[in-house]
C-alpha cells in the first residue's frame, strides 16, 4: 500500500476519533460536577419548574433539564445544569423552512441576587436569559474544572 495512503489513513483515523470522543469526554466531565452535589427528588422538581416557566420568557431559546445539582464556586452556591439548550435557526436556502436545533450543555440557574456577581465573573459565566426571579448563564466547564480540582491550602501548626 502507498505510505501517503497509510498516513492519510491514519490522519482520518485520527480525526474521526477526536470527533466521537471529545464530546464524550466533554459530556463525563461536566456530569462529574453535576453529580458531586446531585439535586434529587422535590428539590429537582423545584428546578424543572423554574427552568419550565423560564422558557415561558425566554424567546430565544429553550432549556432542558437532565440532571442537576449544586457546586461551590469562588464562594457563591450555584446550580448547576446539564440539559438541553434549544434555539430556533433561520430558514436554510437548501430547503426553505425554519427548524430548531438543540445541544446538551452546562448552565447554571441563579437568583436575582447573583446576576451581578455572575456578570463580575464573565470569564466562566455568559448570560443566556436575564429575568426576576431566576436567571440562566452558560458555564465554561474547564474554568469550573479547574476551580474544583485546585488544591486547598494547607493548615499550618504553630
């Protein structure tokens, strides 16, 4: 077989790999954080009715809620979400007709008393829908997988 073929192969091999693990890997991590703190029974229904009557405001998109739970994050109490994130998407030339895409991702929902610092933070938090009482902001997962594995201080004995 041609050497340039082998390489192609494996450059293919490669590609397509990176294509089917990455999002796994990207799924694994942010449920890791989800699932340390998970929210269950009554109190996840509490957040499935905030989320529901949050898509009721929100025209752009639409939220979903899989699983969710609680994460310390710079000294704030945050929920954080892996659910669906929904958005209505132009008419394509190709075929003429409006559709709606959607995509799993990370999101925390916060109160009305949390936005200003959420803003503060835009390095890890972009807004998604800004409401009363709750709000929803997207979550840059390696910001907040960095700021749960770093070290804590030690004590130190006199």
């Amino acid at each position: 077989m041609n050497p340039s073929l082998q390489i192609l192969g494996l450059v293919f091999l490669f590609v397509l790999a990176f294509g089917i693990i990455r999002p796994l890997w990207f799924r694994r991590r942010a449920l890791s954080l989800v699932l340390a703190d998970e929210i269950t029974g009554t109190k996840f229904a509490e957040v499935c009715h905030t989320v529901a009557a949050i898509n009721e405001s929100c025209s752009e998109y639409t939220f979903g809620v899989i699983r969710a739970g609680t994460f310390q994050f710079r000294e704030q109490r945050l929920i954080l979400i892996w659910g669906a994130i929904g958005a209505w998407t132009a008419a394509q030339p190709e075929n003429l007709t409006a559709g709606r895409s959607s995509s799993n991702a990370l999101f925390a929902l916060v109160e009305a008393g949390q936005v200003d610092w959420m803003k503060a933070h835009s390095d890890v938090f972009s807004p998604l829908f800004l409401g009363r009482p709750y709000s929803l902001f997207g979550a840059k997962l390696s910001a907040l997988m960095f700021s749960n594995t770093a070290p804590e201080p030690t004590p130190t004995t006199p």
